[in-house]
C-alpha cells in the first residue's frame, strides 16, 4: 500500500506543469537525438546536461530520463528506416525491423515499436517500484567497507563485461579513476595534478568529459558513417496500424521481452544491448514461427524494443539506490544529482523521496508522451533522417560548443573538451570503449572517500574488505567476475586464431 | 589490367586496413598516464595504511592501470586484425572548429564563434560549395542568437570588442 500512495504522491508531481513540460521537452529532443544515426543516448545526454543546471533536481531527473528514453526509442526509428542503428541498444531491431521496411510496412514496425517500448516501460517502472525500496532498505546497513565493495563490482561489471576487450575495458575504467582524483583534495585540501591551473582547481567538469568523449567522439566518426545520405522510404499511413494476427503476436514477446529487460537492466555492466539481444534470442526459441525471424517479424521488433526500454527504466535501480552507476548514461545522472546537491544513496529514498517517486512516476507519463509524440510524428523523424548530414553535424557542433561554453562562460572548457573529443576519438580507433572512462571518473572520487572511511575505521587493515561478509561476498564476486570476463575474452581470441589457421 | 596493378603504390598503402596492434600506441599512452600519476602521488605523499596520503590513490589506481597497460601492449602487438580506418579529415575539422569557437568567443564573442565554428566543420565537405558553408553558417548564427540569446535568455555575450 505504502508504494501505491508513494506513487500516487510521485504522479501528482510528475504531473506538475512544469515538470511535464521538461519531460516533454526531454523526450521530444532525446528521440530528435537518437534519431541521428550514430549518435547514441550518452551524447543526447551529455548535450542536455548543461540546461538542466538552471532546474529542480526532480526536474533536471525527469528531463535527463525523458531524453535518456527518447535517445534509445529514437535509435529505434534509424534502425528500422535505415537498417543503421542509431543506439548501440537498437542493432537487435534492425534484424526484423529492416526487411520489415523493405516489404513497405515501416510503419507498421515503427507502430509497434512505439506499443513495445510503451509496454516495456511500463513493466520496467513497476519493477522499479516493487524493487528500489527493498535494495536501498538493504543498502541502509551498508558501511564504507561495504560500499568500496559496491562500487569496486560496480565498475568491474560495467567495463569488464562491456564490449571489447576486458583487458582494456578495465584500463579504461581505472584511468577514469585517475582523472576523478584531479583538483583539491576534499580531505587534505592539497591541490593534486591541476599543473597550476586555476580552471582545474575544482576538477574536471563532468560535462566536458561526457561531451569530448561522447558528444564529439561520436560525431568525428559519424561524419564519414553518414557521408552517403539516408534512403528514401515512404510511410504508408493508410498501412501504419498492426492487424488483430499482429497485435496477438506482440503481446507475449511485449511482456516476456519487459520481463528480461528488466532483470537485466537493473544488473550493472549488463545495459540493453544485453538485454535487448537476450530477449530476442529466447524469443526466437520459445516462437513456433521461429523460421519467420530476421524476415520482418512483428515479434522481432517489440521483443528487443520492449526489453530495452523495460532495461533502460530498472538501469535506475543500482543508480539511485546504492550510488553505483551500471552504464555511462547512468553515471551522467549521477553527476547530474551531485551537481544539485543530491547524494543518490539508500538515503536517496528517504531524504528525497518526492524526486524518486517523482521520477518513477515521471516513466509512466514519459512513456506515454513518447507513444503520444511519435506515432504523428513519424513522418517528421523520417524527414530528419533525409536531411543531408553535411547540414547537421556543423549544427550539432556548434549546440556542443554552446553547451560546454555555458557552464562557466569559460573558453578554457572548450580547449578541454575538444582533447577529450580527440582522446575520445583515439580510444574509438584503438578499440578502447569510452563508456567505462566516464563511470571511472564518476566513481573515482566516492571510491576513494570510502576507501579511505573504511582503512581509517578498520585501524589500517586491508583484509577488513575480505572479513567482513557483505564485502567479502562482492569482492569474490567481483574476483569471480574478473577470471570469467578474462577466461572467456582468452577462449574467443583462441578460437579466432584457429580459426583464421584453418582459412589459410 | 586488375585494378590492383593500376593503383599507385601510395593509393595501395590508403587502401591497407590499420592493423589493431595500432591499439598498443594505446597501451603505451595509458603506460605514461599511470607513470606521471604514479610519480606525482609519491611527490604528494602515500601517508599509512590508517590514514591514506593525498596521493596514495593516485599511486594504487597508477600501478593498477601501468600492469594493464603492460598486458595490453603485449596483446595488441600479437594482433594483425583489420582495425577501423582513421579519418584524420573529420579529425582535424572538428578539432578546428573547437579551435575556432574558443578563440572567436574570446575575441568577439559567441555569434561570430557559432558562425566561425559552424564554417570550420564543414569544410571538409566538397559537396557543399564555399558560398553553400558561408549561408550555412549565418543561418545557424541566425538560429542559436534568437534561441540561446532571445528565446532562453542564457548569460552569454552576444558580441564583443565591436
């Protein structure tokens, strides 16, 4: 009962005008974003960081979601059109969404899309509901050991099982931590790694390094992506709503893709692209018309899109019940709470309540402006997409200048920001993946204050983190997840190594 | 005669995929990233186990990321795998137009920047003629003056030194 009236209480909030009117406008410019092939939801994000400094906190939460979800649901419109997935998350809809385009029914893949991220965020937001509040109850007893532990398998998680090689992936995260130590330190108030700086004096800002990395990492490469324009598709709006056969279909890969979505986004490390191509390969299995995938089956595209929308609702969960960030994007919502002074914790639900149910009321209104927004408005995102690319990229990098150039008024931000666009750019060319950077240098500072609660308390005994149960369970976990990621990495490079022995 | 054979030798080496083991360049950039961090903690003071110094976890994350570092050299170096082709075009461009935007803020202030910055990124575009990237860049000066300046009313200069 107690979650219904918190909810109740949430969606008198979520429902206030003004928050409404930032989780349209989050939504709306999330999926004008996620359109964009190419460019994925972290740079959505990292675009819009910079306005919501002038909001609430619940609405900067609700406007960060909106656009998070919008990214993701507009990446899902790029992968249908044009077979080009516009988020990472969206590839899955490609196998069924494109030859469904191709047989000229986009419209109705797109329309079911749109019900399948509806459904799937729906599931995702009840999840949310029952779930937060029994993990931060748990997380209440937590002590600085503990949280070390949690954040120490919150980062090996997030980059070790992320894609590419784990080797690098938990390079990249560990020199995240290190650019998170840069600036005075809070304990000591001696200056560290700031050469003298005075800009740097309070760190790095969070909103450089999310729009280097992300913001133009990806642009640089979308440049040459995109360089060949869009093929034309007509919507045939007279063949736009699924017949009652397609409806039927939908409805159990809809629930069943909500279900793993949400088991799977609430996991960190894991995120929708997991999710998204789990629930698509047990959909395949469980379907008597398994011949029919990757054909144009209805039921391939709202598994994956019911999934991913359900993962990208319970990514929440770990984020603003224990701290620790399962993806990047959630590592910028993080920043974003700091930045309003908020401390995302098990004391989140407790000191804040009205901005958590507000939030998770928010997903519901959310999900029904984005059904709302985009079933009229698909012809406009179909039009976007024809717009050459040449005209949109010198636009989108002059919002990222603006963006950066608006924290501080501050043009040092802007030389920042393009080494980080650079180094962004490298790490995409040398095969490092950019995401667990940002959940390092997120992290980084939270993980050393413990670390140094938990020696302090401990008398100066590191194998406290072993003795105590909570944390000794994660670090072997975490130790566990490290051998697997590390083994598995080993069994792909063998087999593809003996396999390119057999070719020639 | 295959196109192969009609190629020049400097077309062939533009056509070579990158090999991965390129990715040790990473590798060896991180290795000195861990070193200034670890020699800059030990400068700061590693304090005792009780009570961690400024710079203890600097050195520890330091150490950590030189091991990793190390095994990634070694990794990439093994690997001849066709790796993604740069384009130091798209590069250069849009490292030039953050150039252009932080001098010409400074100077004159953010219209002039929006217009320098939206000209500078699309000059690698050979499709969109000079005349095509000049009305380009005053339209998107056009649109973000009366969105960022007009519309949202950010505390941004206009215009400067004029």
């Amino acid at each position: 009962m107690d979650i219904l009236s918190n909810f109740g209480d949430g969606l008198l909030i979520a429902l206030q005008p003004y928050n409404l009117l930032y989780c349209f406008i989050g939504v709306f410019l999330g999926t004008f974003i996620g359109v964009l092939p190419g460019i994925g939801s972290m740079a959505a994000i990292s675009m819009i960081l910079p306005l919501t400094f002038y909001l609430e906190p619940t609405s900067a939460l609700v406007m960060i979601a909106g656009v998070y979800y919008g990214a993701e649901y507009g990446g899902s419109i790029a992968s249908i059109l044009m077979n080009i997935p516009g988020t990472p998350s969206s590839s899955i809809t490609c196998i069924d969404g494109y030859p469904m385009a191709r047989d000229g029914r986009a419209g109705v893949a797109l329309f079911a899309s749109a019900i399948a991220s509806f459904g799937g965020g729906i599931i995702g937001m009840v999840v949310m509901a029952l779930l937060a509040p029994v993990l931060a109850a748990l997380a209440l007893n937590f002590g600085p050991t503990e949280y070390f532990a949690v954040i120490l398998l919150g980062l090996v998680a997030a980059s070790a099982v992320s894609n590419g090689s784990p080797v690098k992936g938990v390079a990249t995260v560990v020199a995240g931590l290190m650019l998170g130590t840069i600036g005075v330190d809070i304990t000591t108030g001696a200056e560290r790694f700031t050469m003298g700086i005075p800009e740097l004096r309070d760190g790095v800002n969070l909103v450089i390094v999310a729009m280097g990395l992300f913001g133009v990492g990806e642009l640089i490469v979308s440049i040459r992506a995109n360089s060949g324009g869009a093929p034309k598709n007509r919507i045939d709006y007279a063949n736009f709503y699924p017949n009652r056969a397609e409806w039927k279909a939908m409805f159990g890969p809809i629930l069943r893709g909500g279900g793993i979505g949400s088991f799977f986004g609430a996991l960190p490390g894991t995120g929708q692209t997991v999710a998204s191509a789990i629930a698509y390969a047990v959909e395949k299995k469980l379907s008597p018309n398994r011949g029919r995938f990757g054909k144009g089956a209805i039921e391939g595209v709202a598994v994956p899109e019911s999934a991913n929308n359900s993962a990208t609702q319970t990514a929440f969960i770990p984020t603003l019940t224990l701290g620790v960030p399962g993806s990047a994007s959630m590592a910028l919502v993080i920043g974003a709470l700091m930045i309003h002074g908020v401390t995302p914790g098990p004391r989140l639900l407790i000191d804040h309540a009205d901005l958590f149910w507000g939030l998770v009321a928010s997903f519901l209104v959310g999900n029904l402006l984005l059904l709302v927004l985009n079933i009229p408005m698909i012809g406009l995102w179909v039009r976007l997409l024809q717009i050459p690319y040449k005209y949109m990229y010198p636009t989108i990098i002059v919002l990222i200048c603006i963006g950066v150039y608006s924290v501080n008024n501050n043009v040092f931000d802007i030389w920042l920001t393009l080494a980080f666009g650079w180094a962004g750019y490298l790490m995409r060319l040398f095969r490092f993946e950019p995401a667990p950077l940002l959940i390092g240098f997120v992290l980084g500072p939270m993980m050393e204050e413990q670390l140094r609660r938990a020696m302090l308390l401990s008398r100066g005994d590191p194998t406290v983190f072993l003795t105590r149960p909570i944390s000794g369970v994660l670090i072997m976990i975490t130790a566990a997840l490290l051998v697997y990621s590390f083994g598995a990495a080993l069994k792909s490079r063998r087999h593809a190594r003996q396999s390119a022995r057999l070719t020639h | 005669m295959s196109n192969l054979q009609r190629q020049s030798p400097r077309d062939l080496e533009a056509a070579r995929a990158p090999r991965a083991w390129l990715g040790a360049l990473g590798g060896v950039g991180l290795l000195a990233l861990s070193l200034v961090f670890i020699w800059g903690g030990i400068g700061l003071g590693l304090g005792a186990p009780r009570r961690l110094g400024t710079g203890a976890f600097p050195v520890i994350t330091g150490c950590a990321l030189a091991a990793l570092s190390v095994a990634i050299i070694v990794i990439d170096l093994r690997d001849t795998s066709a790796a993604e082709r740069p384009d130091w075009m798209s590069f250069a461009a849009i490292g030039a137009a953050l150039a252009a935007f932080a001098i010409v803020a400074d100077w004159f202030g953010l219209i002039p920047a929006v217009f320098a910055t939206t000209v500078v990124a699309s000059l690698p575009d050979p499709t969109l003629p000079i005349l095509g990237k000049l009305i380009l860049g005053l339209v998107v000066s056009l649109g973000c003056w009366g969105l960022f300046i007009g519309l949202l009313d950010l505390p941004l200069q206009a215009f400067k030194g004029f």
